[in-house]
C-alpha cells in the first residue's frame, strides 16, 4: 500500500509500514492543496491538521483507511467514509490511561490550590489558611460521556471514597465497582464535579452553557479534557462571577486552532478575564499527551491496520 503521514507520529509507525513494505510519503505540513499531488495514496495518517470532508476525499478513488492516532474524529467525514467503505481508525485506548492522570493531576492541584500556592512562595508570600483546601473523599463527581476516557478516569477516582457517576447519551448498563449510570437529573441534584469526556459534534458543541451550568442544585468544579468547543467561555466566566462553578480545569480551549497547534487568546476579553482566577488551571491540550501514550496509540492504530482484512 501506498500511504501519507500528515502529521508527526511515533516512530514505530513509520518502522513497522516499512517493515510491511508499504509505501510511505512524508505530508508533516501539507496543506489539503499539496495532498491532492497524490490521488494515488490508499492510506491517511492524521491528527487534525487537515479536514478530510466529502469533497477532499472524492478525489481519492483508492483510498482504504484513515488511520487517526488519538481519539477525536470531528475533522473526517465519517458518514462519506462508511459510504464509500473507507475503514476510520482511531486508538482512545492507547492515551485513555494518560489523560485519566492528567484529569487527576489538575482536580487534585485545583482543589488543594497547589498551582496557586507554589506562585505565591517561589513570590516570598506564605498563606496558609488562604490556601486551605478541600477533600475528594465524601463528594460527588459526575462524568459525562462514559467511553475510554470517562471509564479510566472512573477507575483512578476509586482510590478517593467519592461516589462516581456518569451519564451517556448513546451508553448503557455500564454501572460496574468503578461507576454508577445515572440521569441528567442525578447529576444536576447531586454533583459536586462535573467532567466533559465527549467528542465534539452539533450535540456537544456549546454543551456547558448558562442554562445547563444554572441546572445544577449546588456549586460545582468544571473539567474539561474533551475539547474546547464544548465549554462557552463566556457563560463560564458569568459562572465563575457568581460562583455558581467553584473551579475549572480546562485543558482544551475554544480559542485553539482546529490542529490543537495554535491558541488565539491575544485579544480575547473573555480570556483575560478567565486568566485572572486562580481557582482555574490550564494546560494546552495536553492531557493524554505522553511519552508512552504517543507509542501506544501507534501500536493500536497499527494493530487495527493489520487486522483490516481478517
């Protein structure tokens, strides 16, 4: 087979395509212009650097796979691709176990104020009882969206005496020792945690809103690890104003490019202000962005290849 890697991978990718005699073309920053130089591929590697719609990938008459090391599938057009038989891969398994430690890592920093507290004594100011913190143990963390990563996440928090629910749209019978399947309303009444795990769709688009931050009975730290598109910044800051939300943790942001690679944050009121709260953490998209995740997803992705034909 003849394929592309639009992106940067590990290189046990690039190694094991060799291995299977494949043909391989370097598209590390091509445009969709400079990809259709070469109508003749039969495989796609890609994050999100490119668009791959209906009308790209109609030029593409030999094309077999698309292979999306990651979990994110908003930049392919998956109903073109089951149309015209086009396998989408993608591989959640091989970073779910990454961005589950990271989701820990900023709940645990958030709530016991660490990033905050280490800013102001590398600044000579030792507060103490300012920097007081809060427990996980007792409280009620809710998880919306319960595939690979809602379910690893699920699984740290079992160490932390928190009840773990979460609510699916598309899932269920999912309640095992690690997590409890409940409604919308459950969540509303009870949660004192409320973590994004969605893929990014029209659903999802704009989820966390004034309205729905306005459901929940009592205040609540936000997560979000999905992407950024879901969060309204606006609405959020409005919350954060009034201290409907106590918190947030936000590793994705809508103000990011498609590729994840840019953030266009300069001139974004909203931004300044949100960056002004110490109870909010950033990290720039980097949950589930390891070492050994980078390897793992190959592997899967790889693995998923090799099957296609079994």
């Amino acid at each position: 087979m003849k394929v592309i890697l639009l992106d940067d991978f590990h290189s046990t990718i690039n190694y094991t395509l060799k291995k299977w005699n494949f043909e391989i073309i370097d598209g590390r920053g091509f445009t969709a212009e400079d990809l259709k130089n070469h109508l003749d591929i039969n495989g796609i590697f890609i994050r999100s650097s490119i668009s791959l719609n209906a009308t790209l990938l109609s030029q593409f008459k030999l094309l077999k796979f698309i292979a999306r090391p990651g979990a994110g599938l908003e930049n392919i057009d998956l109903n073109y691709c089951q149309q015209e038989d086009i396998k989408v891969f993608r591989s959640p398994e091989g970073n779910r176990d990454a961005l589950a430690e990271h989701t820990m890592g900023m709940v645990l920093s958030l709530i016991n104020k660490i990033n905050s507290a280490n800013t102001e004594v590398r600044n000579g100011v030792w507060s103490r009882e300012e920097n007081r913190g809060i427990e996980l143990k007792g409280k009620v963390f809710a998880i919306i969206g319960y595939g690979f990563m809602g379910e690893a996440l699920a699984k740290r928090l079992s160490g932390f005496d928190v009840e773990v629910v979460a609510y699916d749209k598309y899932k269920s019978n999912f309640s095992d020792q690690y997590v409890k399947e409940v409604n919308m309303d459950y969540i509303f009444n009870n949660a004192d945690f409320l973590s994004l795990h969605t893929p990014l769709s029209l659903e999802t688009k704009n989820l966390v809103n004034s309205k729905l931050i306005n459901s929940f009975k009592k205040s609540f730290f936000l997560i979000n690890t999905a992407r950024g598109q879901s969060v309204v910044l606006e609405d959020l800051l409005k919350a954060l104003e009034n201290e409907k939300i106590k918190g947030a943790c936000l590793d994705v942001l809508a103000l990011e490019s498609p590729s994840f690679e840019k953030f266009f944050y300069a001139d974004d009121p909203i931004f300044k202000s949100l960056s002004q709260y110490k109870n909010i953490i950033f990290t720039p998209h980097i949950a589930g962005w390891t070492h050994e995740s980078k390897e793992k997803m190959a592997l899967v992705i790889l693995n998923k290849i090799s099957n296609m034909n079994k």
